[in-house]
C-alpha cells in the first residue's frame, strides 16, 4: 500500500483526536466539578451574550469552584478581629499585621493592608508547607484562586491586599479573612485608595460566613459601618454576630449591652430573623471571672463552644451554599438575559436611538414589570432598578443580542434536571 492511500484511509477512518478527547473526558468526581462543566458548557455561553459579567457578576473561575469555604470578619476599629484569628490559630500569622501591630497605630497600618487571606496551599513546595506572604497583584493571577475578580478593583486596591500562607490544621479546610477596622467621619471615604463598601461586597458573595465583631464599650454603629452593613443585604444567612471582650463587664451590664446592641442592629440590618449574637472574649488571656462572675464565665464558655462548633461545621455546608449560589447566580442571569433582549427588542430601528434608550432607562422599572409578567419571572430575581440603569447608562443598548431561546432552554434544563441529578449521583466531599 503507497504512502498516499495509507493517508487516504487513516483521513477517511480514524476518529480525529479531538473527537476521541471528548468522548473519552473524564466523568465529574465531585459536585464542584459537575458544577464547573454545567458553568462552563450551559451557563457561561449566557453571560458572554448578555454581557453579564458587566453588571456586577465577573466570570466564574476554576478557583471560584475548587476554593474552601471562605470566613470574613468584619468591624470598626480595635474590636478584636486580629487578636480573635491569632486566638483560634493560637498562634501569629505571617505578616506585618500579626507581628507589628500595636493598638497606637493599628488604624495607620490597617489602611496600610486590607484584607489577609490565609490558606494552606492547594499546591505546596515539594519540601512542604511553608509560611510566606504573597502580594495581592500575585495571588489575583492566579487561576487556582477565587480571587481573579478582585483585579476589577485595580492595582490601588491589590497593592494593600496581601495573603498569608502557613501550615495549620484548621486552614487545610477554612480561609479566613481580615479586614481593617471601619474609620470615621470622612477618612472612610478619602483616606483610601479604593472602593471599602465594594470591595467588601465583593467578598460577601463569596464567603461562607461573616463576622461582625463588636466591642461592649463601644456599640455606636457609626454611618460608614451601617453602609457596610447595609451591603451585606442579600448574604443574611451568612451573617453572625460576636460581642467581643465580654469577659470586661459584669453580668447586668451585659444584658444591657446586648439588648443595645440588638437594638442598633434591628435598625441597620432591617431584617426580621433575630441575628444569632456569640458572646464571648476571644484572646490569649484567661476568662476575667472577678468581672464576669462564675455564671458570666459559664455562659463565655459555652459560646465559644458554639461558635467553634459552627466553625468546624462550615466545610460540610460549604457545598450545599455553593450549589444555592450557583443556582441563584443562574436564574439572576436567566433574567438578565430576558431584561436585555427585552430592552434591544424596544429600540427603534433607524432613528431617535439615543432618545429611545434614555427613556428606557428612567422607566426602567416598568420595563421590569413588563418582562416579568411576560416571562412568568419572579420578582426576587431581578436586580436592583437604581444599580441595574447605571451600569446600563455605559452601554449601548442597540450593541446587545436578541433573545436566544436555545440558550434559555440550556439554563432551564440545567437547572431543572442536570443540578437534581448531580446531586442525586455524587456526594458532598466533605461527609
């Protein structure tokens, strides 16, 4: 046989590579790598038509899926959260941070660094865990990471962002971040490079849990905490509540520290669950029995007990929040898509397009109304009017696509029969 006919026949039958790679791919293992193949396959063609990543959604990435469960703490100046994370590592972290701070200059050298992420490494040395720092501009690079989002923010924002790597028993399965404390007056808005509220809202849709630190002799919840607060709407679940440095007052003022507190919070959170409040004093010192009395010290110990139950139990929630998100990440981008096609559908054809997008844009909530009796959405799923028609006001409203029904159908499908049916054959991987 010529060369020739040998090619002819391997061209005529032989499966190309790439079909023989498809077909042979490997079946998830695990409802996060179903969950990235639906993302991927179904989902994402969505987002990239509609410009969903636009509106305040970036695109998932490997490490949005792979990533463990995520605890922010949050609080005004000189609550505790440091001194609360070196008590339940029971030990400094890497860091200037851990090593330098002094409650003097605490709020100078907070400004200084945003966030800490702490994690045992995915991928460590082949000598093994070591601790060390990486730059924030270093750690949004990479792919493994949940962080990638965050270079939206800009280098303003990554050079104040930093993560600390150690070798610890609860980070093999928890991350935790810190935060500065929240400033006063002016200085929250002027003295930072960055967006604060963003920035922290950015980190709310990704964590599993969020701490709101307090100090009992400082309650006031200033203006700049209630706009933090306030852009934890929507995360409720995720929040708890832990009045730090109890163990400095006595058993009466604490009842009236606590109802002072639920108080303020019933005004900022404006929500009607009761938030569950840990009473505790997280630090390297015993218990101050001689303040709290033998029933305040009882009552300290058990809620720690509590809180470090929850703690520990996180990693096992952490798949089914993932899957809540997923889902609801989903069904906001079903509506996005239906809202868009919607507005490109009410455009005139030649002339008067600038006029004919203005007004839609300052009637957009009855153009939600419109979209939503007309698809049977509900309501919970649309976005916020105000935020939706400024993002809005940057685009060009006759640049988008029509509706595609295909892909519609694709989320639907997804959503009512691929998610059931992950679940239903694989398991939580940390049962």
């Amino acid at each position: 046989m010529t060369i020739s006919r040998v090619l002819s026949y391997v061209s005529q039958n032989v499966v190309p590579l790439s079909s023989l790679l498809l077909d042979h791919q490997k079946a998830p293992t695990s409802i996060s790598d179903g969950m990235k193949s639906l993302y991927m396959k179904k989902l994402k063609p969505l987002e990239v038509t509609y410009r969903f990543h636009g509106f305040g959604s970036p695109f998932l990435s490997e490490g949005d899926f792979d990533a463990k469960p995520l605890v922010i703490l949050l609080g005004q100046y000189s609550t505790g959260k440091t001194t609360f994370i070196k008590h339940l590592l029971n030990r400094s972290y890497p860091g200037k941070l851990s090593s330098e701070l002094t409650l003097d200059w605490s709020l100078q050298l907070t400004d200084l660094l945003l966030s800490w992420y702490l994690q045992n490494s995915k991928r460590p040395p082949v000598s093994g865990p070591e601790e060390k720092s990486i730059p924030g501009n270093t750690i949004a690079t990479q792919a493994d990471m949940p962080f990638s989002g965050l270079t939206s923010f800009g280098a303003s924002f990554l050079s104040k962002f930093e993560c600390g790597q150690m070798p610890h028993p609860l980070l093999e399965h928890i991350s935790l971040v810190d935060t500065p404390g929240v400033l006063s007056g002016e200085t929250q808005r002027t003295q930072r490079a960055y967006d604060f509220t963003s920035v922290t809202s950015w980190f709310a849709a990704k964590c599993d849990l969020i701490l709101l630190l307090f100090d009992p002799h400082k309650l006031d919840v200033s203006d700049e905490f209630k706009r933090v607060i306030s852009c934890l709407r929507g995360h409720d679940d995720k929040i708890r509540v832990v009045l730090n440095k109890a163990d400095q007052i006595d058993t009466q003022q604490l009842m009236r520290v606590y109802g002072a507190l639920m108080w303020s919070l019933g005004k900022v959170l404006n929500t009607p669950e009761v938030m569950r409040v840990y009473i505790g004093s997280f630090n390297d010192k015993p218990i101050n029995e001689a303040a709290t009395g033998p029933i305040g010290k009882e009552l300290i110990e058990k809620e720690h007990e509590d809180l470090f139950t929850e703690l520990k139990d996180i990693p096992k929630k952490a798949c089914n929040r993932r899957i809540n998100e997923f889902v609801k990440r989903a069904r906001a981008a079903k509506v996005h898509a239906h809202i868009i096609s919607h507005l490109k559908n009410e455009m005139p054809l030649m002339i008067g397009k600038a006029k004919a997008q203005q007004r839609l844009i300052d009637n957009l909530s009855d153009e939600f109304v419109k979209v939503q009796r007309k698809f049977q959405l509900p309501p919970g799923d649309f976005p916020n009017v105000e935020h939706f028609g400024e993002i809005l006001r940057g685009y060009n409203i006759d640049d988008f696509k029509g509706l595609k029904p295909h892909m519609i159908r694709a989320v639907d499908d997804m959503l009512d029969d691929d998610i059931p049916n992950l679940l239903k054959d694989l398991e939580n991987p940390y049962d």
